[in-house]
C-alpha cells in the first residue's frame, strides 16, 4: 500500500504543477491523475487505500473548514449582512432545484436521486475560493463593498449548507419514506453546531491561555477537537441533527475574533497541511471514478451541469438584489460561485458506497463538475477582478 500511495502522491504533484503551469488550477490535475493510477485505467492502486479513502476525505474537508473560519472576521460577515445571508444558502439551493428538473431529463433517475445529485454538486468550493478572496482583501479590491468578504463568508456557510441537505437527503433516500420533519435538521444542525463550535472555541482559547503550547500542538489539539465533533454526527438521530463540520469552522471563527496574532500564525500552519490533505483528496476520489460509465455520460452531464449553473446565478442575483453593488460587481459574484471541487470530492463517492443504484452516476457527475467548473471559475475569477473590481 506503501508504494501506490507514493505513486498516488508524485504522479498528482506531477500533473498538479502541470496544471498550474497552465495557469489552471492544480486541483483538475490531483484529479487526473488518481484517474490514471487507479482500477480503471492502468490499475496501480492498492485495494487497501480505497479503505481509509473516505475518512481522509472527511479529513480534508474538516482541515479546510477550520482554515476557511481562521480566515473569516465576524464584524465583515456582520457588516454584509443580508447578502452574505442569502449567500450562504440561496444559489445552492436554486441550483438543486435545477437539477431537480434538468437531470431526470437527461438522464433515467428519479427526481429524489437528482436532489440527492444537486446537492452533491450544489456546493462552491473553498479550495478555489477562499485563497482569491483572502488575496483579493489583502489588495482591497472590492472591500470597500465588502465583496471578498460577502463572498468569502457566504460561500463558507453555503458548503455546510449543502453538506447537511446532502445529509438529509440521503437518509431520506435510503429510508425510502418522505417526512417534513426530516427537514428540521437542517435548522437543528446549524444552531446546534454554531454553539458547539462556539464553546470549543472558547474553551481552546481558555486553555491556550493557561497552559503554553507552541503553535504546532495548538494545531494538532485544534484538529482533534475538530475530529471529535465530527464523529459525534452519527449520534444525534431523528429530526434533530448537529453539525460538527460547521463547530469546525466556528471554532476557527472565535480564535479570529478574540486572538487575531494567533489565527494568522494558525492560518499559515493549516495552509500547509491544506496543501497534502488537498493532493490525497483529490487523487483518491480520481481513483474511485469508472471510466466507462463517465466517458458515456460525459457530454449529457457537461450540458446538465451548465444548465443547473444557470440556476445557480439566478440565486446569486436574488441574493444581490437590491444592494448596492453595481452589475460588473454582481457578475464577479457570480462568477465565484461557479468552481465546485472540495465537497464534491468529499462526498461524490458516498452515495456509491452506500450501494445506490445512480451511484456511478452521481460520483461522474462529480468529477466532472470538477472538472468543468474548477478550472472556468478560477481563470474567470483572475482574468476577471481587475475589470470587475474597483480597489479601494
């Protein structure tokens, strides 16, 4: 297992810089390459990794949560208000509508598998975004709006807004019963993971302050308190659920807000190993895909996927409406919500594991939104901001 691991990581550093050289994103390179290496191609994989895969997904996902809320002031998220609100929930949600009604027609799913699909690729992803918007703050290009930071706060909270209809969804499938309680929650699993998030945080800061600890051990105690209250989800059944990915990001949220020196040295420290858990991530779910089944599904899902991002902008311009923000500036907003990359990698695999019949399906269609939107998004973003954006 050893070995393929290795060939696993190189051959995604590999084509990752090739990416970049492409002035792409390294992300679609990670990507292809656990393709390549893995069963369907030329089969240099360990079966064994495929075993640990989803926890390292889970893993990954809680490593960028928890740097995206280092990197999130709570007086900006304050201070964008009602467009940073909608932000958080409303272009996901219009685009699983979209797939509610596009997908049965391209493909032969029902309309509950094409939710659970929407809210798969639902998501925007923090690993393209987060890194623009923070430099985009650190330039002050557009903050006198507050646009980087709207975006960067609603885009955090949309991901966790996806990953718990996904949550919802996905019990409601495999139950095969349709309840409205079922629906609560998600109001639950918020609450209850800003206030658990919330007494982490504090209780962290209370003990970095009493006991010293360098930076590195404030890291790894930071990362298990986050691990833990993931693996405390499963327990909380019913109509009332609680969201240990969202108390990962609140958690960082509080050390920002109370101890700015620190979440700055915390950010750098989690940027790194952002870096390796982003190359395993992405290779394995590349390693996962049938490439029989995407290649015969390519073409109609690229089209598919287009046509859901049209409702996606069409909830972006709701959520935009009637604020102050100019039209270039609503088409930078826009435009920044279009990569998909991190939470499709995280949880694409998962409904075929769970033995769904559009698992295939779903997990192709995950890939290639990645794929598709990954690279488009960001050039857009970067060929885009010094004509969108004014500095301040």
């Amino acid at each position: 297992m050893l070995i393929s691991l290795a060939v696993l990581i190189l051959s995604g550093l590999i084509l990752g810089k090739i990416s970049s050289l492409l002035k792409l994103p390294p992300l679609p390179g990670y990507l292809i390459a656990g393709i390549i290496t893995g069963p369907y191609a030329l089969g240099l994989m360990d079966s064994k990794i495929l075993l640990i895969s989803e926890d390292l997904r889970r893993a990954a996902l809680i490593i960028i949560l928890i740097k995206g809320g280092l990197s999130l002031d709570i007086r900006d998220l304050k201070r964008a208000g009602r467009p940073a609100f909608f932000l958080s929930f409303l272009p996901a949600v219009s685009e699983i509508a979209g797939a509610a009604i596009i997908f049965p027609l391209f493909f032969r799913i029902s309309v509950t598998d094409a939710v659970l699909l929407g809210s798969v690729l639902a998501a925007v992803s923090p690993a393209v975004v987060v890194p623009r918007m923070t430099e985009l703050i650190e330039r002050k290009m557009g903050t006198d709006k507050l646009i980087p930071q709207t975006i960067l706060a609603g885009a955090s909270v949309d991901d966790i807004t996806v990953i718990v209809i996904f949550t919802s969804v996905l019990s409601l499938v495999k139950s095969g019963t349709f309840n409205p309680l079922t629906f609560l929650r998600i109001p639950t699993s918020v609450i209850s993971g800003i206030f658990a998030g919330i007494a982490a945080g504090k209780l962290l800061l209370f003990l970095f302050k009493k006991i010293h600890i360098r930076d590195t051990g404030k890291l790894l105690i930071i990362l298990s308190v986050s691990f833990i209250l993931v693996s405390l989800e499963p327990l909380f059944t019913g109509n009332f659920a609680f969201s240990g990915l969202l108390s990962s990001l609140v958690l960082g949220v509080v050390i920002r807000s109370v101890n700015f020196p620190l979440s700055e040295r915390l950010s750098g420290k989690f940027s790194k190993i952002w870096y390796i858990s982003e190359v395993i991530l992405f290779t394995l779910v590349g390693v996962t895909v049938n490439l029989n089944y995407a290649r015969a599904s390519g073409i109609p899902a690229v089209a598919a996927i287009s046509t859901c991002l049209i409702f996606r902008t069409f909830g972006v311009w709701l959520s935009l409406k009637g604020t102050s923000l100019n039209s270039r500036e609503k088409i930078f907003t826009a435009v920044s919500y279009i990569p998909k990359a991190t939470v499709q990698a995280a949880i694409g695999a998962i409904p075929l594991s769970e033995g769904f019949p559009s698992g295939n399906l779903i997990l192709s269609c995950a890939v290639i939104a990645i794929l598709f939107t990954a690279p488009l998004g960001a050039v857009l973003m970067d060929s885009l901001k010094y004509r969108l954006l004014q500095k301040e």
